[in-house]
C-alpha cells in the first residue's frame, strides 16, 4: 500500500512515538518536497528534525510533477494532495479539514493522524486510549467529540473481539 503524507500526521506520530506503526500499515510513505521543508523546519522539534534525517527506507521524499496552485493555501497540503492524485496513492494523510474536504473531493482516500492510531489499534499495533493520552499531551487539535467517538468505537471493536468464541 502507498499513501502520501501532509507533515502533521509525521510530526506528531514521531513526537508521540508512534511513527513504527506507519510501515506496519502502509508499504510506502511518500512526502513531497513542501512537506519534508516544514518537517525540517528550525521551528520543527528537533525529536522530528532528527527521525527525517535519518529517515528509513520506507519513507520517501518526491515532488510531483505538476502542482495545482488552486487547490490550498498551505504548499504542504497542495503538493502532497497533487502528488497523490498523481502517483494514485491509496491514501493520503492529511489532518487539515479543507485539505481532507479538497482531497475527497479529487476522489483520494483520506486519513489523518486519529484515523492511522485507529487502524493501528484495529490490527493489534497499539492501544489507542494510551495513543490518545499522548496525544492529547501535544498541540495537536482536534475536537474532544471525535476523541470521544475514535474511543467509544474502538471500545467496542475490542468488546466484540473479547466475546468472539475461540477455536
């Protein structure tokens, strides 16, 4: 699986300590050029700054090679969406909602941050109360209703697991 990646969802997957979870979900992450700027920004953690320097294999850096200066403000956003677009990635991760609105809207499959802890905890990777605890301990926004909802539905996912008989 490919998927192409806005800078939030790297930021704070690495800054929580999640980021191994990527390769486990996805073969390949992509980022463009506009992306891996921001990730290697001065004003950027340096715990961030540091994993992009010595970034694996699995994670790559490409440009796309036609960008729509339409679609957002934010060049991050513009360039991983019209790379993805591009590449027909099976994925996007974006955090941004008129960046997600804009994506789905060019038929991409959109994720973000709370969307990639989510599948990680559907497949076993992680416990997502305890993701949503470090989350919650960054700057990163997002409303407590979807919080809410990501741990009720995961709840319950691990209540119909626990009650399914054993071979």
């Amino acid at each position: 699986m490919l998927v192409v990646s806005d800078a939030s969802p790297i930021n704070i997957l690495v800054r929580i300590g999640y980021i191994d979870t990527l390769p486990k979900l996805f073969e390949t992450v992509i980022i463009p050029p506009a992306v891996a700027g921001e990730l290697s920004h001065s004003r950027t953690p340096q715990v961030v700054r540091e994993w992009l320097a010595a970034r694996p294999p699995w994670f790559q850096v490409r440009a796309p090679s036609r960008v729509d200066l339409t679609l957002t403000r934010d060049p991050g956003e513009r360039e991983a969406i019209c790379l993805a677009c591009e590449i027909k990635a099976d994925a996007i991760l974006l955090d941004d909602l008129r960046a997600r609105q804009i994506a789905e809207r060019l038929g991409l499959n959109v994720t973000g941050t709370v969307g990639v802890l989510d599948l990680a905890a559907e497949r076993g990777l992680l416990s997502l109360p305890e993701a949503i605890a470090a989350l919650s301990r960054t700057d990163f926004r997002i409303s407590d209703e979807l919080l809410t909802q990501a741990l009720k539905n995961d709840a319950e996912r691990r209540a119909r697991k626990k009650d399914l008989p054993r071979r």
